[in-house]
C-alpha cells in the first residue's frame, strides 16, 4: 500500500498536505495517537528522513504536538483545526474562483450554476 | 581461524559434489573389476569382458586425478574471477585465505584420490601378480640402495610438493589474467605458458648446479653415486617447487589483493 | 556528525577510458542516496570499488574512515547486478553461510522475511523464479546489520510487485546509523524513497543534492531533471 505523490513536487510539502487534509475531514480525530515515523514512512511509501521533515513542519504549523515519552499526536486544539480547516477552504475556492474566471464565467453564473444544483440534489 | 573452516567447508562441500562421487566410481568399477575376473576364472566367456573392465579401470583411475586437477582449476577460476567472485570477495576474509583455503581443499581432495588410486591398483592388479608386484618392488628398492620407507615417503613428499606448486602457478597465472578487462581465461593460459616457461628454466638450471657439484661423470655406477645424486635430485627438486610455489602464491596474493578487477 | 562515506577524487581508468573521473562526495548515516545515471555511466564501477570488488586508480575512498578492505567488508553490505550465489544451494545452506562469514548476520530477519515470501528454507535457489531468486539475494544483503549498503541495480529488470517489495524492505531496514545507497536507471521508480540524488554521467559527478531540494528549486521530477541534464 503507498500513497500516490506528484513527484515534480517536493515529497514534504505533499505529506503535510495529507496529513492536514486527514485531520481537517476529521479522518485523524484530534488526540489521536500517529504511528512511528518509521511506520509511517513505510505505509507511505516514502523516506523515513522525508517523513520526519513532513512531521516537524505539522509540529510547527501547530497541528501535531510531540510528548517526550508518549509519541506523537494529532493536536487537540479543535479551534486550530477549525482555522486551518476555513483556511484551506478559503484557499480552494480563491483557485475555484480563479479557474472560474479563466473560464470566462463570472460570479453570477456560478451563483445560478450553484443553487441549480443544488435544487437537483434534493 | 574461524573464518577458515568455515571457508574450507564451503569450498569441500561445493567440490565434493562431483569429486566423492568420482572417487567412489572409481573405487566400485575397479571393486567390480575385481569381481569380474573373480569370475571370469569360473566363466571363462567373460574373460573378454573383464579384459575391457581392466582397460577401463585403468584409465578411469588415472582420469580421476586429470578430473580433480581440471575441476579444481575451473573451480578456483570460477569462484575467484566470474560472478562467484562476488562472493568471495565480499567477505571479511584476506585474499591470501582465499587462496590457502582452495589450495587447501584440492591437497585433500589429491590426498583422497591418492588413497583410491592406490586401492584402485591393488583391486586391478590380477591375483597372480600380487607376488610379482612384491618381487619387482624389492628389486628396485636394492639397486638404488635406499630404505623402502624413506624412498616412498620422499616420493609422496615430491608428488605433492610438485601438484601443490603447479596449483598455485596456476593461481599465480589466473591472477595475472584477471588484470584483462576482456578474454581472461586466454590471458591466464598465456601467463601460465609464461610461468611454466620461467619453471623450466630454474630447472634446468638446478640440474646443471647439481650434475656439476658430482661431477659430470654420470656413467660411474657406483651404487653411493647414484643414491646420493638420486636423493640429491629429489631434495633439489622439491627446494625448487616449494620456491616456485612459494613465489607464484606470493605473486596470485599481490594480484588480488591490490590489483582485484571483478567484472 | 562523521560521514558513513567519503570519496575524495575517485577515478577509475581502464587504458584510455575513464570508468570514473575525479568523483567526490560525502555521505552522512541514516540516508537513503541514489546513485542515477544511464548504462555505462560508471554506477557499478563506483560501488565495486567501494564493496572491494575493483581497485580504484587513484584517489581516496572512506567508509566509516577505513579504505575499502577486509575491515570494511565486516560493516559494508553489497548487493551484486547479477546472481553470484552457487544456484544449487538451498536457503538453509545460504543463511548459514552468511551466518557463518557475517557477524552482522540477522538469521532470524533473515527467516522471517523468507517465510513471509512463503519460501520454504528447503528450496534451492535454482528451484525459484528469477525474481524470487532476486528478492532472495536482497533479504540475505538487507539481513545484515551494516553501516553502509551498496546495492547495485535492484529494480532492474524485475516485474512492478517484485520492485515494490524490494522498495518496501528497503524502507523497512533503514536504520539512523546506516545509510543506503541505490544505483539505478530506472530513476521514477525509486526516487520517492531517496534523502538525496547523485547524477553520474561518463565516469562524472555532475549533481547531488537533496531530493525535495531539486524538486522544489526545478518544479520537476528527479527523472525528468536527469533527462533534461543528461541530453545538455
């Protein structure tokens, strides 16, 4: 089992990603405990050393918090989670909005687009 | 010391394999041989048969120590310069236990086949010779004047002296030929010519250093004479295989040590 | 922190040809380094001569401060291209071979790894598949306990599933005191492992640096960087 990475990009940033986009859906809950980066790494299908850069910059951004004994965790700061959840929403429809724009179609038609589908759902 | 049994073993177990059942053919067709003339005193149509055998037996124990010779040359020449020598060289062993533990390894292999070949004789020669064969001994042994025991034993001494020096002149010329990015076994055979050519001349000279010191007077028969010059020829031949040998291990040991080149 | 492996301008010369030409870098343990390049670029000659197989021309090489030789072979662990084991040989006989000549020698990895292949210690090796016999030759290389593993074109030639175990056991073995290093051709299929990259083209060094690094300074694959480097 390995995860699929974009190789033209570095193998760190896409980790981070990963693990951000696993806590944000609430695929990783808050508290939880991660595997050791060794196991990590091997399920993953990437450098242990790779691994480890990916983590210690989730520690930094504030996601994951490391206790000395204990091992790694998933934070459980829900109002971090929440931030950063908002912000990589904002981020993804700022590249939606753009794409859209490319596209020649403009805020209105997305409106229209959007509660048309809306209504189909239900 | 560890590292060298463990290096014998290997070496003993990939050669047995062809070579226990070599000698131990050997031994049964002569055994067999044996057998057949056994019975071909109460059959006498088998006479013919048991003639073949005794051809076949004959050559087959002679063949038994060409074998050995050939396959253990082709086994060091694997195991030291084809891919096997991946293997070898990766362990944490010096070149020079590499080449002590294959020379190692054909002694024994020449010493086990020396013992067959010598049942083998025993086994072939028909029962009626026996007594000849003791009589044709002691004739030989009181002409030269020399105690059986010390004569043999010399002799033993020289023969294996002699194949031990050949084996590692081979070594000596595979070494040399391993130095050839292409054609490798041809450049080992035209060292070998090389060495062998180098051997001949020493001796030569030997026997020149030895004839002149008793005198060029090689028709005196006198019994004293011709012991001393035998047993002189006998020593200085074996002081020159030991140089021979000696140096070509010396030589094969430089070689792979600081000049390896595993294609 | 010392280096696992130093090699101060390495050359090789067969005659005229330069197999490896003035080759320098360092080494730092617990690194997974790939050794890129075509065939013929001097990948194998560089690892020979580091694993003892080849006497370099000139130049130094240093593993854990100690020239290639007997000592090193004791904590350098090799893995040859091509089948170098005596094909008549079962894998019993094998692991107490290499039980009995390395002290690093982990029997037990080493029967596990057999058994979870789903080999029988009783097979002999002529018996397996080819790729069976390859992934054999890597748990009895990765089954000591090395400093330094030199393993020369792995993935070569061995179907996807056989490529993802050996990058697995790879993964699985890496230790912070040793470090790996990987000669390939077959750069995409490997570089998602590596710490680091070393391009080698004609016997020259002409790159190395960290994997991320490249990727995030060239906005491209290692593979695709080493195309673009290789043809300029």
């Amino acid at each position: 089992m390995r995860w699929e990475f974009d190789n033209t990009r570095p193998v760190y940033i896409q980790l981070c990603e990963q693990f951000t986009n696993a806590i944000i859906s609430g695929a990783l809950l808050p508290g939880e405990k991660l595997m050791s980066v060794r196991d990590l790494a091997k399920e993953a299908g990437v450098n242990p050393n790779t691994m480890q850069k990916a983590l210690s910059e989730l520690e930094r951004s504030g996601l994951l918090y490391t206790q000395r004994t204990a091992g790694r965790f998933i934070t459980e700061n829900k109002e971090k989670i929440k931030e950063i959840k908002q912000e990589t929403a904002r981020l993804r429809v700022l590249q939606f909005l753009n794409e859209m724009a490319q596209l020649g179609i403009n805020s209105q038609e997305i409106e229209e687009l959007l509660s048309h589908m809306k209504k189909e759902e239900s | 010391m560890k590292l060298f049994n463990n290096l014998f073993a290997y070496h003993f177990k990939c050669t047995a394999r062809v070579f226990l059942p070599l000698i131990l053919g050997v031994l049964l067709l002569a055994g067999f041989t044996k057998g057949m003339e056994l019975l071909s005193k109460l059959l006498p149509f088998l006479t013919a048969l048991y003639t073949f055998l005794l051809i076949i037996s004959a050559f087959c124990t002679i063949g038994m120590f060409l074998c050995i010779i050939l396959l253990s040359i082709r086994h060091f020449f694997r195991n030291m310069t084809s891919a096997h020598g991946y293997f070898l060289f990766m362990l944490p062993v010096k070149p020079s236990m590499h080449l002590s533990s294959h020379l190692f390894t054909y002694v024994i292999w020449l010493i086990f086949a020396g013992a067959a070949a010598v049942g083998c004789v025993f086994l072939l020669i028909p029962n009626n010779a026996y007594a000849q064969l003791g009589t044709i001994l002691d004739q030989v042994f009181a002409v030269l004047q020399i105690g059986e025991n010390r004569m043999i034993t010399l002799m033993i001494v020289m023969v294996l002296l002699s194949a031990t020096a050949f084996m590692c002149t081979i070594y000596a010329a595979i070494s040399i030929g391993q130095l050839a990015k292409e054609k490798r076994a041809v450049t080992s055979f035209a060292a070998y010519i090389g060495i062998y050519m180098i051997e001949q001349l020493l001796s030569v000279c030997m026997l020149i250093v030895l004839f002149s010191i008793f005198g060029m007077d090689l028709f005196t028969s006198t019994a004293v004479l011709a012991e001393n010059m035998l047993l002189s020829v006998m020593i200085g031949s074996s002081v020159l295989y030991v140089l021979i040998g000696t140096t070509s291990f010396l030589v094969a040991n430089r070689l792979f040590s600081k000049h390896l080149n595993l294609i | 922190m010392t280096p696992i492996l130093t090699c101060e301008h390495l050359t090789k010369t067969y005659g005229v040809f330069r197999a490896l030409d003035d080759v320098s870098f360092t080494i730092e343990p617990g690194k997974i380094v790939g050794l890129l390049g075509e065939n013929g670029a001097g990948k194998s000659t560089l690892l020979k001569i580091l694993a003892g197989m080849l006497t370099k021309t000139s130049g130094r090489a240093q593993i854990d401060g100690n020239e290639p030789g007997v000592l090193t072979k004791s904590y350098v662990s090799y893995l040859p291209d091509k089948s170098y084991l005596n094909d008549w040989m079962k894998l019993s006989d094998l692991f107490t071979l290499f039980s009995g000549f390395f002290a690093d020698f982990d029997i037990q990895k080493a029967k596990e790894m057999a058994k979870n292949l789903g080999l029988s210690e009783k097979t002999r090796l002529k018996a397996m598949s080819k790729g069976m016999q390859e992934k054999v030759h890597l748990i009895l290389t990765m089954s000591r306990h090395a400093k330094l593993y030199l393993l020369d074109e792995p993935i070569g030639g061995v179907d996807p599933a056989a490529r993802d175990y050996i990058l697995d056991t790879i993964l699985t073995n890496f230790s912070e005191d040793a470090s790996i290093l990987i000669s390939t051709h077959m750069i995409a299929d490997v570089e998602q492992i590596l710490d680091e990259a070393i391009f080698l083209k004609q016997g020259k060094l002409i790159l190395h640096a960290p994997v991320d690094e490249l990727r995030e300074t060239h906005h491209q694959s290692v593979d695709a960087l080493f195309r673009e480097v290789y043809r300029s």
